[in-house]
C-alpha cells in the first residue's frame, strides 16, 4: 500500500481541497476507501477439484481495485463545467473560482490525470456532481498489484511516523519557521506533522504579497532563520516572492516545497529564482524538511557547546 499511497495523495489532496473550498459551511466533506478483488487482472487461479479436474479455484488474490471518493455537499458542477474540468488545462477555472493549479494544492487536475496515467490506463480520475448547488464527488481509481500470498490489506488508518526525534532536538530561542502555503490543510498538516513535532516555533503567510510584508516587518535581528515557499499562490507567487525578498537582501534559506512536476517551466523558474533547495510537495519532501531542521539544531548545539 505504500506505493498506492504515493500514487493517491497529490490527487487526494486536491479533492479534499477543493471540496473545503467549495463547500459552506455547515455542509459536509467525507473521503470514502473500497477496495476488492480486481475484475480488470485474475483474481483466482485453476486449483484441481475433488475429482481432479483442474475446475476448482484458489483464493488467492493477485490484484486490488481501490476507489477513493471524496465527496462533498457543496455548489456543485454543472455538465458544461465538469466537461471543461475533466479536459481543460492545469489552470482551468470554473464557478467561483479555481479548482485547479494555483488555487488549490499546486497540482491541478491535469496535473493529477498524469501522474495516474503513467501508471497505467487503470488508474483513472472521475468528477462527478448532479448539477449546480447538488455537490462533488471526486474519485481516484486505482489498480493495485497484490503480493503472492499476501492477505488482504489492513485498511485502518495509521499515523505518520517521524524520523527525527524530537526529544534529541534544541533549537535557538529565537529561530523561527515562516511557512508561506496558501492551501488550508497543508498548512495544517505540515505544522502537525512538522513544526509542533519538532517544537519549532512557526508563522504562516497564505501567499507571496503577505510572506513579503511579514519578512520587510521583522526587527533587525530578529529575522526568520528558514523560509519554506510553496509555488504556485494568488496575488504572488513563489518564485516572484523569492526574487523579491532576495533583492531585499534576505539571505538565509528558503526551501521551494511545490507540486509543478520536475522538469516543468514553472519549476524551473522556481528554482533559478534564488532558493536553497526545491523540494516536492510528497512524504520525502517532508522528511528532508525535518532532517534539514534537525541539521540546523545540531549545528547550533555545537556552536553552543563550544
């Protein structure tokens, strides 16, 4: 399940979004798994009967076919604007506004579409609503091999484990984390997962414009010691806020932690425009993120050891 995991979560993470975004509140989001035997691959093998006629059949299973839904009460699709959606290009917008690239997690829905095509025409993405004000599902679908003999998969949702423990880490009184995130949830699950593990102290800009101001605000000495920049924002983007604190004369790190694909024109710019390092917005990316700040911990316990 590690894999499927990899395979789902930027897809996830921009129906979960979208569906906060989109729906008022009071109304409701739920994210559904199913998982069974897959009628896309065998999912038995010829197993002799009691009469020896090869007509009986195992039950082991070769491969899963996982549905993940998120599904939400909110404004809805009309047939026009799930058609754009579903075809559209990365920054496609319908409704009131984004449900794609720089509105929601980085990863547009093209975006999405893919990455599950590369693994395969199985994997599918679907948008479903029946009409404008009747909600959104958003689905992935996902072919899954299984295991030889391998039993079924334990669906029960565990916590993410951390590398880095805090309990060996002693930060300056005064370093601070300015996390520049306009997407809601992952400025929530990366303080969760990150900062408040780690107990570092953190403060949260939602674009560009406002990471700026709050860097041009800062007393002399007082300064962020790690700027974590994602991309694609409203009002400014990453890369332009970096050049734009760079040429203010910032000079301590700022780590790009964005969903354009390696390669891209948009990721390219993002990283010539002076950061420290470019991270991708997946598990790894947050592991580096910690591993860096257990580096800058370290190196000042032993600046303050000597």
């Amino acid at each position: 399940m590690t894999c499927a995991a990899r395979l789902a979560a930027p897809g996830v993470n921009n129906g979960v979004s979208n569906a906060l975004k989109f729906t008022e509140r009071g109304g409701s989001v739920r994210v559904r798994l199913t998982m069974a035997p897959s009628t896309m691959a065998p999912s038995t093998t010829p197993a002799n009967d009691a009469d020896g006629n090869g007509n009986g059949e195992s039950a082991r299973v070769r491969a899963w076919e996982a549905r993940i839904e998120v599904i939400d009460s909110g404004m809805g699709l009309t047939p026009h604007e799930r058609e754009q959606l579903l075809k559209g290009d990365a920054f496609t917008q319908v409704g009131r506004g984004m449900l794609q690239g720089n509105g929601g997690t980085g990863l547009g829905l093209t975006i999405v579409r893919s990455i599950l095509q590369q693994h395969g025409p199985h994997c599918r993405l679907g948008l479903d609503s029946r009409g404008s004000g009747q909600g959104t599902t958003f689905s992935l679908q996902l072919l899954l091999p299984a295991a030889p003999d391998a039993p079924a998969p334990d669906l029960r949702a565990t916590a993410p484990t951390a590398s880095v423990g805090s309990s060996q880490l002693t930060f300056p009184p005064d370093f601070r984390v300015l996390h520049v995130e306009d997407d809601a949830i992952l400025r929530s699950s990366l303080a969760l997962r990150v900062f408040k593990k780690l107990s570092v102290q953190y403060e949260v800009a939602e674009d560009g414009e406002q990471a700026v101001e709050m860097v041009r605000q800062q007393p002399s000495g007082r300064q962020y010691a790690l700027i974590l920049m994602d991309n694609q924002m409203p009002r400014m983007r990453g890369d332009e806020a970096t050049r734009t604190l760079r040429a203010d004369g910032y000079d301590g790190v700022i780590i790009g932690m964005t969903g354009d694909p390696r390669g891209s024109v948009d990721r390219a710019e993002f990283e010539s425009a002076g950061l420290t390092e470019c991270l991708d917005k997946d598990t790894p990316g947050i592991e580096r993120i910690k591993q860096l700040l257990a580096e800058y911990a370290r190196a000042a316990t032993d600046v303050g050891g000597h």
